[in-house]
C-alpha cells in the first residue's frame, strides 16, 4: 500500500501520507507500508498520529471509530442562538416576559472519514438557561413558545418566561445584561459502534430595558 501517494479522507483533511521507516520488527509482516494520519495541513491536529503500518492492499480500520468521532466533532458548526422576547422593547415589571429563540435550535451533524471509517458526530440541544440579569435564571427544556399578537399581556409563557420584579433604571446603561446560553448534547456512531462526548454549548447576549408598570390593563407588547 506504501504506493507513494496520499489516501486522503477527501472531505476533512485527514489523510495517510507515505514515511520511510523500517519494516516491523518480528516475523515479516505482509506487504505494506508505513503512514503518517495527518488531520490538520500543518500535521499539528491532536487527532494526527502515526506511523502505522498499514497492509497493502487493507481496508480494515488502521485508526479507532473513536478516534475519527473527535475529528468529526471539531466539524460541528452549532448555531448561535438568537434571542427572542415579548413585549420586544421595554419590558414592564410585574408583566410577564416571554422567551424563546428564533433561531439557534436545530441539530447540527458532521461526518469524517479515514480508509475503512466513515463516522458521524451529532448535537443535539436538550436545554436552555437565561440568565435576566436581575440575579435569577430561568432553565428551559426547549426553544420557547413566541408571543402571539392579540394575546392576553398579562398571561405568562407556557414553557420560557420571566416576570421582573424591579426596573433596571439603577443598572449601567438603565439595562439587564441577559444571556441564553443552549446546551447540547453530542453523540457519534459509525463502523458499529456509537459513542458520547461531553456537552458543548452556545451563548448569546441581549440588553433588557425594564420599566415600571402603574397600569397592567394598558401594558401592550
């Protein structure tokens, strides 16, 4: 198999590369040849490794399922997630606020391969925590429910909401800095056997304006 030529995984970069290096030591093994598993241009990736004999000829796996997973973890492109909310300018206190994202809530897959494996790494978000900027967080197990127009300003959200108890006028900039950060979790599976990896997550930031309500029947969103 130590042809000359690169065998390249063709769509993340991980390739075989020839290196001259003594046969094994031990019995003669069968016909091949030695390769370097390069997964960055540089061969700097941690997931580059060698030399490996490979025989000629082999299409059995000369690197672990596990091993190519965490290249095509690297390849996961998550979303950001976009932060949502109604009423969408100033929120009122003792209103509720819902929330939700619209957009940044979609499993996102990628797939590497070396000669022999081919496998799959795949997020999924299970949560979302909202930091108010009030000093509490709300955890929600989806996306949110969006606020419909004509609906009842002083019913809470279903599913992801908040209800401010004080303005943020003696905050910077008379705003409640507030963040939605996703959780995912990420699974691999490919050449029949599946694995995990510890969860990833996403951030996004937004400004909350806060204003005292004197009269909820008039509050609009």
């Amino acid at each position: 198999m130590n042809d000359g030529a690169d065998h390249s995984d063709g769509e993340f970069g991980c390739r075989y590369v020839p290196v001259d290096y003594p046969a094994p030591s031990g019995p003669v093994p069968e016909p091949g040849g030695w390769f370097m598993v390069l997964c960055s241009p540089d061969g700097k990736d941690p997931d580059s490794h060698g030399p490996v004999w490979v025989p000629a000829g082999a299409t059995a796996p000369t690197v672990s399922p596990e091993q190519v997973a965490q290249t095509a973890r690297k390849q996961l492109q998550l979303p950001s997630p976009s932060i949502a909310a109604s009423p969408s300018g100033t929120q009122l206190v003792r209103v509720p606020t819902w929330l939700w994202l619209s957009g940044g809530w979609s499993q996102s897959s990628a797939t590497a391969s070396v000669p022999g494996v081919s496998v799959t790494a795949t997020a999924s978000p299970v949560a979302v925590s909202w930091s108010m900027g009030d000093g509490h967080t709300v955890t929600c197990s989806g996306p949110g429910t969006p606020y419909q127009a004509g609906g009842d300003p002083k019913a809470s959200s279903p599913d992801c909401g908040h209800t401010y108890l004080r303005s943020s006028a003696r905050e910077p900039a008379q705003v409640f800095a507030v963040s939605a950060t996703v959780r995912w979790t990420v699974t691999w599976s490919g050449a029949g056997q599946t694995g995990t990896f510890p969860d990833l997550t996403t951030t996004s930031t937004a400004t909350f304006r806060v204003a005292e309500s004197h009269a909820l029947n008039n509050a609009t969103r």
